[in-house]
C-alpha cells in the first residue's frame, strides 16, 4: 500500500500530500531531505523523513535540515 505525505519546509510551510514518487523528486533535487519533518496522510505526529520512507537507496537531499518537528 502507498500512502501520501506531507512535508514541512524551513519556512514552516506544510506542502501535500505527495505520493512517495513526489517525494523522491524533491529529495533528489535537495528540496527536502532526511530530516525533513514528515507525517504520513491522516496522521497527526511528524517525524523526520528517514523515518516515515525508507530514503537510503535515494540521491541527494537537502544538506541542511528542514524545520524541526514541533511537538505534537
């Protein structure tokens, strides 16, 4: 089952939901990256990235992480 995401970009913006093919274009191009605060659709706790999708096999990323993860 693929499930859809949200992200949360350095400026606090939320961007979503982006399918997992999304998602690895923006990482690829360094848009977001494994720490990027991340939540899978219909959830409510954020997370970093890495830990919502498995990203090892992807290039790239951003170099510098995303704002951190508030907590929920």
């Amino acid at each position: 089952m693929s499930y859809a995401y949200y992200v949360r970009l350095s400026d606090g913006s939320e961007i979503g939901p982006l399918d997992p093919v999304a998602l690895r274009s923006w990482f690829e191009s360094g848009l977001i990256g494994r720490d990027t605060p991340a939540r899978r659709d219909g959830s409510t706790r954020w997370n970093r990235l890495a830990q919502e999708i498995d990203v090892r096999t992807w290039k790239g990323g951003a170099v510098a992480p995303a704002r951190p993860a508030t907590p929920a």
